[in-house]
C-alpha cells in the first residue's frame, strides 16, 4: 500500500517520520492511501463465479 500525508496547517507533502512532529505542534494531517494493486470487482464474489460457466446441468 502506498500512501502520502499531507499536513493541512502547513499546506505541504509530509514524510512518515515528521507525523508526530506536526501533531505534537497541534497541526491537521491527513494521510492519503492506495493499493498496491485494485482488485476486480466485489472481494466476497472472488473465486464464487469460477462454478457459473460450467456445472451439473
């Protein structure tokens, strides 16, 4: 997972490391993430399509 923070009270791109430092200074952050990879379709419906193509007919 990839993920950016952004510290609104600043109005900058963060690192990691520099979180509790804004906080501590009572500063906003906001964390922005994003998979790796996005998967296709709905999670519960992977691997329960795979029986409709074929089957006891």
């Amino acid at each position: 997972m990839n993920g950016n923070w952004y510290c609104t009270d600043c109005e900058e791109q963060i690192d990691k490391e520099a979180i509790d430092d804004h906080e501590a200074d009572g500063h906003h952050v906001k964390g922005h993430f994003r998979p790796d990879r996005l998967l296709s379709g709905d999670p519960e419906l992977v691997g329960t399509q795979a029986g409709l193509d074929g089957g006891d007919s």
